[in-house]
C-alpha cells in the first residue's frame, strides 16, 4: 500500500473519530436538554394544577363570602372536595375491572342502584368503601340544581358511604369521616333553601377544578388545598392547635434523608401526622408498594385526623395498609404493639405545652426515662423527639422537623440533648431557611436520628441561604433540595455548608447543636486590598491640591484684574 493511501486511511479513520465524539457529545448535549426540558414541564404543570386548585377555592370562597365563617368554610370544601375524589376513585376501580373483562362499554356511573348491589361485597373487601351510582359526586352534581331535599340527600349518602364498612376491617378508617361536613348547619344558611343554594354553589365549584385524574397529579392537591385555605384565614390558623402544614419541598426532602440506602422498609411512623403530608410524600419517593407492612401515624386535632385518613384512600393507599390514630401522643400513644418502626417522618408541633413532670407518670415511661429529665412543660419539642427515638428501629433513620430553641436552650432540654449526643444517637442537623412554614417565619431545623451509626460523630448543614421566593413564602428548589441531600449523603466538610463535628468537641461546647456554632458564615463583602486603597486616596490627594492650586491661580488673576 502506497503512503498515500495509508495517509488518507489514516485521515478517513480520524473523520471517522471526530464524528463519533462529536455524535456522542452532541447526544449528551441533546440529552441533557430533554432532561432540562423535562423538568420544566414538570415544574409548570405543577404550578399549573396548583394555580388551578386555588383558583377554585378563591372562587367558592368568594361566592360565600360573608355566608360562611372562613375556617368553617374549609370543612366544606375539604369534604365535598373528597366526596368527588372517592366518586371517582370508585368509579374507576369497577370501570376498569369490567373493561378488562371485554365490557369496554361499561360506566358504573351509569347503572341502576339494583344492579351495582351485587358487586357491593366485593368492591367493600378491595376498596374498604362503596357507594351506589346515584350517590355518586357526579350524578348529585348534575341534579343538584333545583333539589329542594339536596341538604337532606348529601346528609344520608355521606352516612351511607360510612355505614357501607360497618361490621368490616375498614369500619375504623371510615368512621366519622364526613362529621365535619354538616349540611344543615344555620351556618350554610338559615333556611333549607338558602343552604341548598349554597351546598349547588360549592358542588359546581369542585365540579369544575381540572385536574385529571387525581394520582396523575404533581402535587398533593389535598395537602395543598388544606395549605391554601389554612394561608386564606390566617388569623384562625391556630384555633386547632397550632397547625404548620409541611411544605412538600420539605417533606421530600425528609422522605428522602430516611430511605437513603434503602428500596424497602417495613413501617414508616409520623407521630404528629396532621393531614398526612409526611407520610404520603414518603409513599411516593420510596413507592407505597415498597412500605411493606404499612404507613402508621396518629393525630391530636380530630379534624386533621379526618383529613389524614381521607388521604390515605385518595392516593390509594388500602385501608390494610395503613393505621391512623386518634389521640394525645405524648401521653396516650397509641401504637405500642407497632413500634419499632423503620423511617420515622415528622413535623411535630412547635413548643405546645404538654403535661411533663406535673404526671409523675412520665418520668417512668419507657420513651422519656433514659434521658433521666422530661422536657419542659412548657414546650414539648424534645419530648416527641424523644419518643420517636425510642420508637425507632435499630437500623432505622428518623428526620424531624424542630424548632430552632432546641439545639441550644439550656436547663432540661440541654440534659436531653447530652442523653442523646453522649449515646451518639444525632446523626444530623440541618439547618433551613426562614420563612418556608405557614404560621411562622422563624427558620426550622432538621433534626436526624440513628441508632446504628458508622462514626462518633454529628453532620451540620447550614441551609439557611437554598430558597428562591415564591409568592410571600420562601420555597426550596429541587436543585436545592438535591444539593442538601448529597451533603447529607457524603459526609464531609464543605467550606461555609457542611461540617462533621466529633461528639466529644460538641459536649465541650455544652451540648450545643446549633448549627451556626460549627459553621462559619460566608464573607460576602469584598475584600480591602490596602495598598491600592491608600494608592487611590493619594491620587485623589494629589488631584485636589492640583485643583486647589488652579483654583489659586485664577483667584489671583481676578485680583490682580480689578486691582
């Protein structure tokens, strides 16, 4: 072969070379673009159906406007808005099993109340629930208009669709569920009529919210509508105890410190659980299928009790699978013959009070008794803290919400945090920005729990500054929330975000774990370079003598004029 073939062998061969990277560079370009791309139309249609869902209320709210009290007002709008979703969560479950049978044409929504009572026990048995066509959200939707019974009508199907689990495994998870929503209240209106005008008003308002089909959503639209309505009337935000829905951002990001080296886990545990926000976002970041024995929590307030099990059923978590409380944790817990539990998610509430050493009780209570002291009576920060701890799986992880006063303050909540330093139980503190709870602007922390940890050691992030505004509230993005995930995933030192603390030096500092002890502050000033300051003012010296000195000059040639 002649070198000038081999030469242009060899040159055809680089071409060939050239165009490969450039393929691969430009496929990891065009990729990187889709995933951008992908994000975005995630995030829109995000705001998208958020935006859609307060315009509704904004709507209901704004055609009751002096009719009904605004925190009454959420009990209806909350009720009715799960009566839809139940409707059609039904609806869909028959529809789908008979299609895939052949009958393509069917629509329970469409049949005659004799027919579907034959599917009644079954259906029970799968969705723990049922409700016959008639009684449908969709169908008493359509005829509410002109229904002079309508009041009396919604009053016996919401009955109805309780009774439907009596004498069933359900039977706990259903009762009481629509006690909120009384549809004869002097409230709705002092006459039948006026009620009924307003019960069509709010019907047809909910009928109208598009959101497809409710498990297709990106967000927790139930969450999110409890959060809006709790942010509309805010001077009764804590006529119900001091309620902070947990933004999802958050939520995510404590779901995802939990199952980090994990694709299973047992049970997952919320001892303040409210609405369910906590428990659900764990569902959809580790997937429900992947909790095996269930999702357990228990709620105080009875009207967020009732709104954390009717979020069980909307994102179809069976009522098998999961196991909501009501009561007192702190001094009537509720599930002793659950305990331990593998992820422990929790935003419980911030400096309540709470019986502590006036119960002689307590101080030998099996979940409070290792730390020697109780948490001050006055709040009750350290003591959910402590019986999640106790409640906590050996190799389980807990990430729980607190108020920043915790990490410092002295007297017995410095006893606590000795207990749980010394025992090298702080795997954890994560420090967030101000302003991203409802109810408060004060600056959160997070706080994680292990008892199986590989060092002697405590991480702080300080998270303080990874917000974007968003509306008058500060949000966390996903980038943010990645950004302080990895942090916590890696475990080392990042100048000005993240430092590991041995044990010992943080018992030197008197058990303090606030995180701006161990963390410098970025300087965000520029620095002074001296030299070329001083440089600069002996310029500006030397100009204004050189100015002085022509000021002089024409002085005294004025002077010498008029003289």
């Amino acid at each position: 072969m002649t070198p000038k073939i081999n030469a242009n062998i060899e040159l055809v061969k680089q071409k060939i070379i050239a165009f490969q990277y450039n393929e691969k560079h430009q496929n990891k370009q065009l990729n990187c673009l889709k995933l951008k791309t992908n994000k975005y139309q995630i995030r829109m249609t995000r705001e998208q159906e958020r935006d859609e869902l307060h315009r509704t209320i904004w709507q209901i709210a704004n055609d009751l406007r002096g009719s009904v009290d605004g925190w009454d007002f959420k009990s209806y709008v909350l009720g009715i808005l799960f009566y839809r979703f139940i409707s059609e969560n039904l609806t869909s479950h028959i529809n789908k099993a008979e299609w895939e049978t052949g009958n393509k044409t069917f629509d329970y929504a469409k049949i005659s109340d004799d027919e579907a009572e034959l599917g009644r026990e079954d259906t029970v048995k799968e969705k723990g629930f049922y409700i016959l066509p008639s009684a449908l959200f969709q169908n008493v939707q359509k005829n509410a208009e002109g229904n002079p019974d309508l009041n009396v009508e919604l009053r016996n199907i919401f009955k109805e669709i309780e009774a439907s689990a009596k004498g069933t495994d359900s039977e706990p998870d259903l009762a009481g569920l629509f006690d909120d929503v009384d549809v004869n209240s002097n409230k709705l209106g002092g006459t039948v009529e006026q009620r009924n005008k307003q019960l069509v008003k709010i019907l047809n308002a909910i009928a109208g919210l598009k959101l497809g089909n409710y498990q297709d959503n990106n967000i927790d639209a139930f969450g999110d509508a409890y959060e809006y309505l709790m942010t509309m009337y805010a001077s009764n935000a804590g006529k119900s105890g001091g309620e902070f829905f947990t933004p999802q951002e958050v939520s995510e990001l404590l779901a995802e410190i939990t199952v980090v080296g994990k694709k299973q886990v047992n049970k997952v545990y919320d001892p303040a659980c409210g609405s369910g926000s906590l428990l659900l976002k764990f569902a959809k970041v580790l997937g429900k299928e992947n909790v095996r024995q269930g999702f357990y929590g228990q709620e105080v307030n009875i009207t967020t009790y009732n709104l954390c099990r009717i979020n069980m059923f909307l994102h179809d978590i069976n009522f098998e699978k999961f196991n909501i409380t009501h009561g007192d944790t702190l001094t009537d817990p509720m599930h002793w013959d659950d305990e331990p539990f593998d992820a422990i998610v929790s935003n419980p509430p911030y400096s309540i009070k709470w019986e502590g050493d006036a119960n002689p009780l307590l101080i030998n209570d099996p979940r409070f008794a290792p730390a020697g002291v109780l948490a001050p009576k006055s709040k009750a920060d350290l003591a959910f803290t402590m019986h999640m701890l106790s409640w906590l799986a050996t190799s389980g992880t807990a990430a729980i919400v607190e108020f920043p006063g915790v990490l410092y303050r002295g007297g017995a909540e410095q006893k606590i945090r000795k207990y749980l330093i010394d025992n090298n139980y702080v795997d954890a503190v994560i420090q967030l920005p101000p302003d991203l709870f409802f109810g408060t602007t004060i600056a959160t922390c997070i706080i994680v729990l292990k008892k199986s940890k590989a060092d002697n050691a405590t991480l702080f992030i300080d998270a303080s500054a990874e917000f974007v505004r968003g509306g008058n509230k500060n949000k966390i993005t996903d980038d943010q929330r990645k950004k302080i995930l990895n942090a916590f995933i890696e475990r080392k030192d990042i100048d000005h975000f993240a430092m590991l603390v041995p044990n010992q030096l943080i018992a030197e500092n008197d058990y303090n774990i606030a995180v701006s002890s161990y963390i410098e502050q970025e300087n965000t000033e520029e620095e002074t370079n001296i030299k070329e300051l001083n440089t600069r003012i002996a310029q500006i010296v030397k100009k204004q003598n050189e100015l002085r000195t022509a000021i002089d000059a024409i002085v005294n040639d004025l002077e010498s004029a008029t003289v």
